[in-house]
C-alpha cells in the first residue's frame, strides 16, 4: 500500500517533495507571515553564500547574471504563483528578451499555444486544446497573458502524458513503438541511469515494495523493482524532455533568457531537469528558485539541511493538511488510483 499511496499522492501534485529532518540551528527569517500570500525570497546559492533575505527587486537584479532560471513551485500555491508574476514583470522591466516556458503545457500542443499567443485562436480554444491545467485561469494565466501582451516567446515543454504512461507501465523501449511525429514529442536521450536523482527519487518511493506480497516473494520483488524502474524512467522523460525543449529554446532565440516553471522535485537540488540540461549544454548558467513551507508561519524559518537546494529559496506559508489524523483516506485513494490508472498507452504493453 506504500508505494501505491506514494505513486498516486505523486502524480496527483505533480512534484514530489522529499522530506527530511529538520535541523537545530535553521535560519531565522525575523518576522511573522501576515497571511497566505506573504512569502520571502532567501539568497544561499546553494550554499555558498552568506544566506540573507532579497526584495524582489533586488532578485530580479541577482538573477540577470543568470541564462536560465528555474522556478520550482508547489503546484497551485497562491504565494508561489503570484510571485512568478511579480518576478516576470520585474525581469522583463530590465531585460525585455526573455523566454518563457511552462512544464504545464506539452510539447504536442506546441502549435495551440502559438495560435493563442498569435491571435488566432481564444482562450476557451487555449484551454480545451492544450489541455490545461484545472489551475490555469488563477495560476498560470496571468504569465501566458503577460507573455503574449509583450511578444515573449513560449515554450510548451513537457512530454505529452499519455507517453509518459507509456514509459511508466513499461520502459523506455516502448518508444520504439512510436511513430516519428510522437517520437518527436519526447526528447531524443533519456538518462535513467544511476546517479543522486535516481537515489533520491527511488528513496521517496521507500524502495522497492509490494503492495500484499510476502517477505522473500522473488517474483514479486522483481515486479516492484521493475515498476520502480519504471516510475523514474517515466520521471526522467519528462525531466530530459524538458530540458532538451528548453536548449531548443535558447538555439532559436539566441541572446534571450529563460524563465522555466516546473514542480520542485525537477529542480531541487539542481538535479532532474536542471542536470539534464547541463548534460546539454554545460556552459549554461543556471540559478534555481526552490519552495520552502514553513513549518511556523508565525516564525517562518529555513532549514539548514535546505541552504544547497536552490540558489533561491522561497519560503511560503505551510499548505493545510490534506488528511486528519485517523481519518479514513480509502475512498480518496481509490478515486485517485482510477484517475491515475485512466491515462491509456495505445501502444502494446509487455505482460
């Protein structure tokens, strides 16, 4: 039942947060929250510098040394996402060429947004066509309105869902399977190797487990290996296709900048995507902005353990529990499990 609730809790927020101890000695940010919208920008990078509290002007200045600057958010928190607008304005009031591109829209509905962008099509086409968000009108349209007012290139970037179900149920081999306008969807490499992203990935998942299998069960223990496998190749195809749409970008628009907005987990620590398009291009500099719930909104604090995840850090009010203690989440997880499980691969899946 662990890997099962993990997997759906996942998917269902999109970015997956790893959670650690929290240390003695964090830092203090000096005064309280005033409400759900109050947050603080926090300038480590990555822990390399004495760690102290920036004005959004004052980010907006940090962040022009910088070609790329990955936002990581915690999907559909207010404070986040009026911020990503505040800081938009603010990057582009001192540079107007800068790209922006959204882990919310796929690269297949490319053509859509540019029709959007261009004129050509309304917002209710927008929606429906590209598949958006059920948060777009209140988190992300204010960026794309923005971005289409002042003629600012945009990136769908992600890898179409149903290819990533593709992966998640079978590997990467199915893209063999795939025809070239689809192959084209998804990024040419994908990097499911070893390395500190797979550790930490595989570490949220709690290792391999099967859900009613019994101790020393081989076979089962292989198929959740194999499911685990799985799971971070469909994970890393949407990190590497992010990535390569994102170099992509910068090739067509040289002498731009690019504001990428993407869940935490592809970002955090400088891993997923980000090193995935160092792979790319490794003389990028990239600064990544990483949101921290505070555990006290009343004294809001940074973890000492999280100084190295970003080169920002924003610290935001605490989200409300999703469940309370005791309370019985059994309908919830089978709901989400059929919502999961509804995305289907067209392709023919191995036994």
């Amino acid at each position: 039942m662990k890997l099962l609730q993990t997997l759906l809790l996942c998917a269902l927020a999109g970015a997956c947060a790893v959670q650690s101890a929290r240390p003695q000695t964090p830092w203090l940010l000096g005064r309280p929250f005033k409400d759900y919208y109050d947050t603080a920008f926090v300038f480590t990078d990555a822990g390399n510098a004495p760690t102290r509290e920036l004005r959004l002007s004052q980010l907006a200045d940090v962040l022009q040394r910088y070609d790329v600057v990955f936002y990581g958010e915690s999907h559909g928190h207010p404070g986040v996402h009026l911020a990503q607008m505040q800081l938009l304005r603010a990057l582009y009031e001192r540079n107007p060429r800068w790209v922006v591109s959204f882990e919310q829209f796929e690269r297949d509905v490319q053509g859509v947004v540019d029709d959007y962008l261009a004129g050509r099509i309304g917002e209710t086409a927008l929606i429906d066509k590209s598949r958006a968000w059920n948060n777009y009108a209140s988190s992300y349209r204010p960026l794309l309105e923005f971005a289409k007012v002042h003629h600012l290139p945009v990136i769908a970037a992600e890898a179409p869902g149903w290819v990533v179900s593709c992966v998640g149920r079978s590997g990467t081999a199915i893209l063999d399977q795939f025809s070239p306008q689809e192959r084209s969807w998804v990024a040419r490499d994908i990097h499911a190797g070893p390395g500190a992203y797979r550790d930490q990935y595989m570490e949220f998942l709690g290792g391999p487990a099967t859900p009613g299998g019994k101790p020393g069960d081989a076979r089962a223990e292989a198929r959740a290996q194999r499911d685990a496998e799985n799971s971070f190749a469909a994970q890393v195809t949407r990190d590497d296709t992010m990535a390569e749409s994102i170099q992509r970008a910068l090739e067509r628009h040289p002498g731009y900048k690019l504001l990428h907005l993407t869940g935490s987990f592809h970002a955090a620590k400088f891993l997923g995507t980000v090193e995935r398009l160092k792979l790319r291009n490794p003389a990028l500099k990239i600064a990544v902005i990483d949101p921290v719930e505070v555990d006290n909104p009343d004294a809001p604090a940074l973890p000492a353990n999280a100084v190295a995840d970003g080169t920002v850090l924003q610290l935001i009010y605490p989200n409300p529990e999703e469940f309370a203690a005791g309370e019985d989440m059994s309908a919830w997880m089978t709901t989400m499990h059929a919502k999961h499980t509804a995305g289907t691969c067209k392709y023919a899946l191995p036994p």
